[in-house]
C-alpha cells in the first residue's frame, strides 16, 4: 500500500522507487536527493544540513519500521525551503514523546527519536492517509 501525493507540487513528483525497507535505504536517498540538488550549486547548503536530513531521514524510518509495520511511503525533495523527507506506515497511532526515565529515575530504552525530529525539523506534520496509516513530513532547514 502505497500513498499517493495530495498536493499540487508533490503531485508532479514521482514518488521515490524502491522504497526504502530499512532505515539505512532512507539515509542512501536523502543522501543522494542532497549532494544531487546541492552539488550542483542549484541550492546552498549549510554544513550540518546534511547530517541533521540523514538523522531525521533515519529516525522516522526506524519509527515507521518499529512502531507502523514498516515503511509503505517515502518521498525526499530538496527546494529553498530545505530537505522535505515523508515517511508513511500503516499505523494510525501519532508518534509522542516518551518520558527518558521511569518512576525511580532509570534511563529507559528508546523514546528519543521523535523529539530529535521535532528539534531538527523546521516544520513536522503527521497526516491520516485515506486508506489508513499515516505520513509523516518533515522539513529540515539547509542552512
């Protein structure tokens, strides 16, 4: 099950093929899509951009795998505005933070990939797909 493109921009877009099965396939494509776009000059890229993409690229991947059932769409573009990666799964449960301790103040495993998006991202929406599931859209700044 795939998701299609909703908005007139994205709609011109292929969406990305193969689709990523692993968190490290998404990191090989923002890579790509990046050092394409911003290797060419056609667009200025700061010198962290690149690391925070491939973070963000990887935690909604590894989300999209541990907590959806894996990856059912992706799509990477690279404008002005900066490195938009979708991601979409088929769960419709909406990725929260999850407290780093317990009730004794232990460190708990996991919970930290979704507040790095948050963080890394300029912008984050979660939208429901008609056929169930979501996507998740992040848009990291270049510079």
């Amino acid at each position: 099950m795939r998701d299609e493109p909703r908005t007139s921009s994205s709609a011109l877009r292929e969406p990305y093929r193969p689709l990523p099965g692993r968190p490290a396939d998404a990191r090989r494509a923002v890579q790509r899509k990046v050092t394409e776009r911003c290797g060419a000059r056609a667009l200025a890229c700061g010198p962290d951009a690149m690391a925070d993409a491939l973070l963000v690229a990887s935690e909604l991947a590894t989300n999209a795998v541990l907590h959806g059932g894996g990856i059912t769409g992706f799509d990477v573009d690279v404008d002005s505005g900066g490195v938009r990666v979708s991601v979409s799964d088929g769960s419709d449960d909406v990725p929260v933070a999850a407290a780093p301790v317990d009730e004794r103040d232990r460190f708990l495993p996991g919970g930290r990939g979704w507040p790095l998006v948050c963080r890394l991202a300029r912008d984050v929406r979660v939208a429901e797909l008609p056929r169930g599931g979501k996507r998740i859209t992040a848009v990291v700044p270049l510079g």
